[in-house]
C-alpha cells in the first residue's frame, strides 16, 4: 500500500495496488458483485452494514476482538496492543494485517481506525473465545491413500445418484405442490427408484437445484434446466465440483426434512455455519487424528473460537449434520477432509477438481440368469444412467447390483426406448450373452403400441431466479482490480440480461422475498417517476407497505422501490468461468 496518510476507507483504497485490491476481491466476493464503477463506489458498499456484518462472519474472536477495541476511535499500533487481551497482544500484527487486507479498518500504523459501520453491528469483544482451545492427540492414522480413495468412490456414488434423479427430471418432471416444494408421495418414489433412504434423497433434489440444474416452470413442473447440458458435458471432476459448491452453499439442512424445494427452514446463515464447520474441521485435521464427534465439546470450542459470530445450539445442528452430509457429498471420509474438499472449503474449484481421486470404472458387466446384473466396480456415469432407466438398482458404489423386470423393461419403453437401442446397449457394455427371459421380456414390451406423447422427453425451461454466488474466481478478481486502476468499468458484470421476465405480482414478490432471504442481487425493470424504464441490479433488504427497500449496485446507495412499478426480474450473477 501507499505509506501516504489515507483519510479515509476510499482513500485507502486509491492507494492499493492491483495485488492488493485482488486480496480484497477474494476475501470479500460480494464487492465485486457487480463490479463497482470506480473506487469511490467500491468504498461505498465495502462500509454498508450488509456487507460488513457478512464479512465479520468470516473473522476469528482475536480480530472481532481488535475491531471491537478500535470501533469508537483510532488508536495507534502501540496503544491498541496496550488495550487489547494480553492473549491476543502477541499476533496482533497479524490480526492488523487481516483487518486492513479486508477493509474492516484503515490508516497507518501511528493512526488506525475501523469503519463506520463496524460500531453498529459488533457488540462484543468475544473474550470467553480469544483462547484457541487444546485438542487430544491420537496415534491412529488412516492411510492419506486409502481417504482419498474413498472419498472419491463418495463422490461418484453421489454424482451417480444425481444423473439418475435427473433422468426422472428430464423424462418425468415432478408436480409442484401450490403450498411450494414436491408432493411426498413423489419424493418417496424418486428414492425408491434411487435406492436411498428419504433423507438421502431429499438433500440431493436440494443440491440440484441450488446448482441451477432443476426449476420449477410455469406449468408447476419440477424439471431440469437449460444449464443442465451444460453440466452434463463437463469433465467428472467438474461436475462433481458444481454439486459440491451448490451443496457448501445450501440455504438449510437439506437432509433433515422430508419436504424439499418448500422454502422451509432456509436461512442464508446455514450455508456460512456449514463452510465454518468445514473450515474448523480442516484446522482439526492439522493438528490431531482425534475423530470430532468423539470429542465434540472440543470442537465446538474451537468453532466459537475461530467463528464466534454464530455460536449457539442452531449452529452445533448445524455442524452436525455437515460432518455426515459432508460423507455423503465426498467432501471428507472418516471425518477427514479430502484433497478435493479442502479444495471445495477454499473455494478452489480448479484444485478441488485435480484433487478428487475418482475410482476407476469398469467396462462392462454381466447379465445373470434371474435377470441381476453385476458390475464388478462403479459404471461410467452415463453407463450407469441408462441402465437405471431400464433396470432397478439393488446396491451402488465399490460394485453396482442392477435387476431386469417387465415392469423396468416396460418404464424404459414408455420414455423412449426402442428394441434396437437394447440390442445396440448390450452389444457395447454387456459380457457375454443376453439371458433368454430377458429377450423375451423385451420382445414382448416392443409389441405394445406406445403413446407417443410419453415417449418424448419434456423441453426443459430455465430456473428464472439464480442463487447469488459468494465465490469469485483469482482471474475475475484480477480483472475487475486492473480496471479500477485504469478508471474502465468492467462492462461483462454490468451487462443488462437478454431478458428481464416479467411476472404477476404475487410470483415477482415471492422471488424478491426468495432474493432478500438468500441475499442475491436480481435486475429488476423499473418505471422511474419521469416516465422511462431502467434496468439495474438491486439487492432486497425490506418489504412492506408496497415498497421494496434495497442496496441499488448501480449507485451504490440504498433506495425505496415501489413494487407497483417493477416491471419484471432477472437472475445477476457473476460470470461463470470455464476452469
């Protein structure tokens, strides 16, 4: 930074340099959500109370605790080490370093101060938390080869799960309920047809659509998304990235209800307390091979330790149900984070993809007699669709079980299958022969006159609100730093959208009330008081009384919308990067 005396956050700022107001981008991605014009606008929504209150989240009680010191004046560097915890004194420093990197403070050493709005939203100095607690040690390890082995053999059993439940998407869109979410009975059947248990099942309709890959369109269908392709052409790795991070950011406990897409029980707060609890694990992970739930007192101490913020019973449930999810996602195994995992936990999508050590898939498998199928190890993902669609599953993962009926035979007709795609089928994966009941089986199928409205797959309709994204990729900060520098506003975030819905008011409420709940900035088509219509990203704050009350990115200033003139809504979103 410039060693010339800054007067305030914004002049600070002015005197980062591109590597510094990068670090700023990373450590608090929601300033670059649009990118702000000029710095004066980026000093601006880093002081917004939002804004702050998010990032202190993120922060450990020895810094809540300096900025707590420093909320009413300035201190210089040697009154602040006088006036802090004798505990925190001694890394103080390093405390500074972190605050001034995320704009929580500013000035020089003989002179530093916290912004504004740090008084009105941090009321304590957390000094029960400013010790990180002692953990035990343990002698038993678990081989570094066989974690990320099976955390891998995880991981492809989830993605496995979630190409068959997007099948029944793509072929079989489930009815929405008026009340919100899917029907029970229609939840029960896609987890009979996974073979998972219900809790299972429901987390994973969570994950999909929190990654953009299931909407719900205007005919009240659950049904997958023009995103869905796209997905669907990535690496392995990749795809297992995107469900991971749309899982890290789950709005709720996904696998604690048995009503999922109802909108019941979310709290943007879940998905900060879940990161928390992986990044604690990770620390935990460094320093013993003790398990966490066997010494859980330990580690909640050490999560009020280093994420005070949020401590309480509702984040303990929380965590909890992170560490098992976290299993079943492929994040950790044996309460260990993976290689991938830390990666997910960093928000590192390139290294938690060359991270994952996916098993290796078998090439065929065998059909026996009473019509089971055996695959010695985990099938190719599409592989392992299409069989699915034509056969149960009985047991997934290290080996795959699968069972032939007339009645899978017949499913498997109704969306599409024709006897030659059988025969074709077989004659790549299958070894050996084809049993004689299941070619009588199929013959039998094919003699009956299809519905041709059923056998065709429904269009798939895009969701029509995107979830905000707290991530923001080294390159995109990079880009968006270099032309705050150079004074150019970075015009690919602030592109208006191709299409900007327009909705009755009650669905355009409930997706402004769904974007103040999750924090998502959505462009919204306004008619101003001289007559003409603008379009602009906004980011909800309150509603009532007929008026939205939101942050307006464009101005950076907070402003009163009337509903009555919004005109219609359109997801904003950081653009995706193609790692």
């Amino acid at each position: 930074m410039s060693m010339s005396r800054p007067r305030s956050l914004a002049d600070s700022l002015r005197g980062r340099t591109e590597v510094e107001l990068t670090e700023l981008f990373l450590g608090r991605p929601d300033l670059a959500h649009p990118a702000p014009a000029d710095i004066s606008s980026l000093a601006r929504r880093a002081t917004a109370t939002p804004s702050v209150s998010r990032t202190l989240d993120i922060l450990s009680a020895p810094q809540l605790h300096v900025l707590f010191t420093l909320r009413e004046n300035a201190m210089s560097s040697s009154v602040l080490s006088e006036s802090v915890d004798p505990i925190v004194a001694p890394n103080l420093d390093t405390e500074v370093t972190v605050l001034l990197q995320l704009g929580l403070i500013w000035g020089l050493a003989d002179s530093l101060s916290a912004v504004t709005s740090v008084r009105d939203t941090l009321n304590e100095g957390y000094p029960d938390a400013l010790a990180v607690p002692s953990i035990p040690e343990s002698k038993t390890t678990k081989p570094k080869q066989d974690l990320q082995r099976q955390a891998g053999l995880a991981a492809h059993t989830f993605m496995s799960l979630a190409h068959d439940a997007l099948y029944i998407f793509r072929t079989a869109p489930l009815t929405a309920l008026r009340s919100g979410g899917i029907a029970t009975k229609d939840v029960d059947q896609l987890a009979k047809f996974l073979a998972v248990p219900l809790n299972e099942a429901c987390l994973l309709i969570e994950v999909l659509y929190h990654a953009g890959l299931i909407a719900l369109t205007a005919s009240l269908q659950w049904e997958v998304t023009t995103k869905y392709e796209t997905w669907r052409n990535k690496s392995k790795e990749a795809q297992w990235v995107v469900l991971a991070q749309a899982w890290l950011d789950l709005p709720l406990m996904g696998s604690e209800g048995n009503k999922p897409l109802s909108g019941a029980g979310e709290s943007p707060t879940v998905g900060v307390m879940r990161w928390q609890t992986l990044r604690t694990l990770q620390w935990w992970n460094a320093n013993t091979s003790a398990t966490p739930t066997k010494n859980w007192k330990l580690f909640v101490k050490a999560l009020d330790h280093f994420y005070p913020r949020r401590r309480g019973n509702r984040r303990e449930e929380v965590a909890k149900v992170t560490l098992r999810e976290a299993e079943w996602v492929g994040v950790s195994h044996g309460e260990i984070l993976s290689e991938a995992g830390t990666g997910i936990t960093a928000d590192n999508a390139p290294a938690a993809s060359s991270g994952l050590k996916l098993p290796t898939e078998v090439t065929d498998f065998l059909i026996q007699g009473d019509l089971t199928v055996i695959a010695a190890g985990p099938l190719p993902l599409d592989v392992g669709e299409k069989l699915h669609a034509i056969a149960d599953i009985e047991s997934r993962g290290a080996a795959s079980v699968y069972r032939f009926s007339a009645e899978t035979i017949d499913r498997g007709m109704q969306v599409g299958w024709k006897k030659p795609d059988f025969a074709e089928f077989f004659e790549q994966w299958l070894k050996g022969s084809i049993p004689q009941p299941l070619t009588y089986l199929i013959d039998n199928a094919s003699e009956v006159e299809l519905d041709e409205s059923v056998s065709k797959p429904k269009a798939a309709t895009p969701a029509r609100l995107g979830r905000h994204s707290r991530r923001i990729t080294e390159r995109e900060a990079q880009r968006i730093a270099s032309a705050l520098l150079k004074g150019e506003v970075t015009e690919a975030n602030l592109a208006e959208p191709e299409e900007v819905f327009t909705l009755n008011t009650s669905a355009l409420i409930a997706l402004l009330k769904s974007a103040q709940e999750h924090h998502s900035g959505v462009w919204i088509g306004y008619a101003e008081a001289d007559g003409s219509t603008s379009t602009q990203i906004v980011e909800p704050i309150r509603m009532g009384d007929g008026t939205m009350t939101a942050f307006d990115h464009g101005s950076a200033n907070v402003r009163t919308f009337a509903i009555s003139r919004i005109s219609g809504i359109a997801p904003a979103q950081l653009n995706e990067i193609n790692n």
